[in-house]
C-alpha cells in the first residue's frame, strides 16, 4: 500500500471511530483541492485512497463506542474547603457526592446497554446473519441486559437509599 492508502485509510477509521459516518465524498472533494491532484497518475492516487479511506471506515466502525467509567478515580475535591472531611458537614458533602456518583452510574450502565443493542442491531443491517443477530439478541445480549438492568435497579433499591440513610442520620446531629 502507499502512501495514499495509509493517509485516506487513518482518516476512514478515525472519522467512523468519532462520528460513525461515511463521508468518503467530502474526503474525495478535499483530496481533489490539493495541488498533487494535477500531477500525472493523480486518477490512480485517488483510487488508492478512497480504497484506503473505505476500508478504514470498516475497520473502524466495527469498534464499539463505550463510555468507559473508572470507578477508582479520585472523588472531587470538597466543594466548600471551609470544612473538614471529619465534620459532620465534610461527611455530609462526601456522601452526597457519592450519591450523585451512583446517579451518574446508572446513566452510564444505562447508556451501555443501549449501545450493545444498538451495535448488534447495526451489524445486523451491515450483514451480519440473520442466526447470528437472533442469537446474540436472544441469548448473550438478553442475559447481559437483564444483569445490567438488575444492578441499575439494584443501585436505586439498596445503594442510594443506604447513603441517603446516612446522610438522614447526619443531618439528625446537625446543630
């Protein structure tokens, strides 16, 4: 492969990796504005790249897009310094920021679930067989869900209202 290839191939990938679309037309309008356009075997070069540029599309839309969450990430910072983290305000303002954590969580898991569904719904529409689509759908993505789903409910259930609890708690020893 050349030059050509490689360049338009990195630019196909990186575009459906950022937004997911093919706009080999516009990458073709841009390569025709450069000045090597008028150089002999420019037709050729052109070739060569919206090849490269399809291919890296391919390759790159077949990455799935997921948030990733670190959930061993430092907390933010106190938000009022005034206040020590041993005063009952300073616990106060720890566990509501974990509260808004869990929130944030369960939008996140959330957003998740529904990308798998979607990817395996957009292999589907690019080809993927029918049998696949239906076991994935049916078998590893329904379990999958279900867990994802459960922890989300689990989260609201359990979690958030133990941490509310505690902050009731606090808030009973507030002056």
């Amino acid at each position: 492969m050349n030059k050509d290839y490689n360049d338009a191939y990195q630019r196909g990938k990186d575009e459906a990796e950022r937004t997911g679309e093919n706009n080999l037309a516009f990458d073709q309008a841009k390569q025709l504005l450069r000045p090597s356009s008028w150089l002999p075997g420019a037709e050729n070069r052109l070739k060569q790249a919206s090849e490269g540029y399809q291919q890296g599309f391919k390759d790159g839309i077949r990455r799935p897009k997921v948030e990733i969450i670190n959930p061993l990430a430092p907390a933010t910072t106190n938000p009022n310094p005034s206040t020590t983290m041993t005063s009952i305000s300073g616990q106060i303002s720890l566990l509501e920021n974990l509260r808004d954590f869990l929130s944030h969580l369960q939008v996140s898991l959330n957003t998740a679930a529904v990308g798998y569904q979607r990817r395996v719904d957009e292999l589907h529409a690019q080809g993927l067989f029918d049998e696949y689509h239906r076991d994935l759908s049916n078998e590893s993505l329904a379990a999958t869900l279900q867990e994802v789903n459960q922890l989300i409910a689990n989260i609201e259930a359990r979690d958030k209202p133990q941490v509310q609890e505690i902050i009731g708690h606090l808030l009973s020893y507030r002056p």
